[in-house]
C-alpha cells in the first residue's frame, strides 16, 4: 500500500490483526494529505490505548493504559523502562505494529495491573532525560573544527567578493 495513504486504511489492509485477533477497535482517525500525508490512528481495547502517528513519513507508536488515557508514552520509552534496553523499530506502521505484538504480553501487565510501577520509572526516566537535556556538551577539538568549517563557509561568499574587489583595485591602480 502507498506509505503516504491514510494510516487508518493502511492498518486495515495489513494489520487486521489489531482488530480481529485483539480487540481493538477504532475510536479515533485523522489525515491531512496537505500536510505531506500526516495521518494518525487511534485504538482501544479493553486495556490498552494504543495510538500511531505518522509525521514526515515516519510512523510511530504512542501507548497508554486506558485507566489513564491521557499518559501516552512511545513505544519504545515504555518498553526501555520495562527492560531496560529501547528497541529500534523500522518507522513504518508495520515496523510499530510489528514491535507491539512481539511485547503485547508484557507491555499489558507494565501498562494494566503494574501501571504506577511502569509509571514511576517512566516519570524517574523523564527527569533524567531533561537533566541530561540540561547540562552543555563538551566542546571537543572535533566540534570546534567542525564549528570552524561551517563558519567559513557562511563567511566564504563575502571573503569572495573582497578578494575579487582587491584585485580589481589593484589591476586598476597599475
């Protein structure tokens, strides 16, 4: 199917299996083909919220509890506070939906009966996340020369023209 199609099409040609074999069922749909296709697609089953999102051509999973709708979380957030290690997935809906089903059993327990445990270290993950956001990176000689090149050539077009100006005074005063 087209990647630009609406997601909502797109999950009921390929990935049936989110209403069939799961439960879920559509609550919500959107797409915007002026908006270079964004589309997004929302699902509900009796525990979970699950929610995918399409922006620039890159697809991805957001997943709350339904008990707290609201606490959308990524996919893979959630799933590195679980275990501890983020998966990468392939930013597709078929990659996202793909990763859902390999950790539904465990991502139904951290996000129904285990919530405020998965929460918490969600919330303690956040804090960590912005600290780091916080504190400046080194400057290494590797930046400062990469810094310097770009420098340069913002600065090139006008060391041109002066050079160019230079030597046609100095032609001319000859």
């Amino acid at each position: 199917m087209d990647s630009s199609a609406p997601l909502k099409d797109q999950l009921l040609e390929s990935d049936k299996w989110l209403l069939d074999e799961l439960g879920f069922r559509i609550t919500f749909y959107s797409y915007s083909p002026r908006a270079m296709g964004a589309s997004s697609v929302e699902l509900e089953n009796e525990s979970l919220r699950l929610l995918f999102l399409r922006d620039r051509g890159s697809t991805r999973a957001e997943i709350a509890p339904v008990a707290d709708p609201h606490a959308l979380w990524e996919l893979s957030l959630v799933l590195e506070a679980i275990t501890d290690v983020r998966p990468r997935y392939e930013l597709t809906l078929q990659g996202a939906a793909a990763l859902f089903r390999e950790n539904l059993a465990t991502l139904t327990h951290a996000m129904g009966p285990d919530w405020p445990n998965t929460k918490r270290e969600l919330d303690r993950r956040r804090q960590i996340w912005l600290r780091e956001a916080m504190i400046p990176k080194p400057v290494t000689l590797k930046n400062r020369l990469l810094l310097a090149q770009l420098r340069f050539r913002r600065f090139l077009p006008l060391i041109a023209v002066a050079a160019v100006v230079a030597i046609s005074v100095w032609l001319i005063s000859r």
